[in-house]
C-alpha cells in the first residue's frame, strides 16, 4: 500500500540531494572573487508544489574597512589582488 507521507518525505529527500549536487558543482562561483566578502549564507527551499530554490546570500566588508583590517593585520598588498 501507498504512503503519501512517505512519499511526500521521498520528494523531498531526492530534491535535497539534487540541490546539494548542484551548490557542490558550482562552489567556486557561488564563492566568487569579490575582496571583503565576510560571509555566504546558502539555503534551500523545498516547496510542495516541485519548485526547489537556491538562494545565495553574500555580505561584504565595504574597502575602506577591508583596507583597514589590512593595515592593522600588516598585510599591504590588498590594492595589488583587486
């Protein structure tokens, strides 16, 4: 006999693996190369009606701040890796 619920937790297994291929095939992008980046927030939504999202959120540290944090740790280069 059928089982909805397990077939709904199925779905959701398969789409939760199908989307973890796809943040692993494109890490590098998804990290990209901006200077200042603090930190990356990635989530997954599931929806019942077959529509999977990956959403990527990024926060930077505005140059002013990264070119300080710079001059205080002793690393001078961060103009010449722009």
């Amino acid at each position: 006999m059928s089982n909805g619920f397990n077939e709904g937790h199925d779905y959701y297994v398969q789409e939760l693996r199908k989307a973890g291929e796809t943040i692993i095939k494109n890490a590098r992008s998804i990290v990209g190369e901006e200077p200042g980046l603090c930190d990356i927030v990635v989530s997954i939504r599931l929806t019942p009606d077959n529509l999977t999202i990956i959403n990527v959120d990024k926060n930077l540290y505005p140059d002013h701040v990264v070119e300080d944090l710079c001059e205080e740790s002793g690393f001078d280069d961060y103009q010449e890796d722009l």
